[in-house]
C-alpha cells in the first residue's frame, strides 16, 4: 500500500477555514509513477472536487493512500498508477476521501519542476 509521510494536526484541533486549508506531504513510494515520483511533494486541497481521474488520498485502515480516484457505475475506486500495483485497485466510499492533489514539485524545490492539477467536468464530486 502506497504511504505518505505526514505530520498532521488532529481535526479536532482544528476548527473553521482551517481544517480546509492545503497541505503538503512527500510521497514515500513508487506505487503512482510515473506521473509522481518517490519523494515528491503533493499539495492536498481537503475541499477540492473529486472526479473520475483525480489523484486523490483517502482514509483505508486508519492509514492514509494516495491514489487515482476511479468513478464507475456510481461507485468509488482508488487505484495505483505503477503496472506494479495494479492489484491494488479497491472501491471506497466517497467520504473516505480525505482531499484532492492540486500540485506536485520536486523534492529540490525548484519551480520549474512544479506541476498543477485541477478538476472538473460534470462527474465532480464535493468531497
């Protein structure tokens, strides 16, 4: 199972427009190469739309994934991007969605390595 790393403050703590704040956290693995690469850095939008092709991380197993978000027939599916975690593709539900990727960078920082995603088309979901 893909993992991120993260230091997170408990939503409890949170209150208000904080709790939909962007946050960032550095993938740990390989299982969604080759669009994003071990140690990368992915911005996370908890208030963004999930959408059939979205990258997304979800809660499973009181852990959080990163994955694709595949909609099918009206159900929720993350999935692995690397050919060798194919086996992983499992149905969740929509509110196990934690937030949406809005931006990957390079762990070196540099902007030019920056790349944004943003979703949308008449399957969105508010997550």
């Amino acid at each position: 199972m893909s993992e991120v790393k993260s230091r997170m403050i408990p939503d409890d703590t949170m209150s208000g427009c904080a709790s939909s704040e962007p946050f960032a956290l550095q993938v740990i693995d390989d299982s969604m190469e080759p669009e994003f690469k071990k140690d990368c850095l992915i911005v996370i939008d908890p208030s963004g739309l999930a959408v059939h092709g979205a990258y997304v991380i979800a809660t499973v197993e009181n852990g959080y994934i990163f994955r694709q978000l595949s909609i099918e027939d009206g159900r929720y599916y993350i999935q692995p991007l690397n050919e060798d975690y194919l086996h992983e593709k499992r149905e969740i539900k929509l509110e196990a969605i934690e937030g949406v990727i809005i931006q990957q960078a390079a762990p070196n920082g540099r902007r030019k390595d920056r790349k944004k995603y943003t979703y949308t088309g008449p399957d969105a979901q508010l997550n």
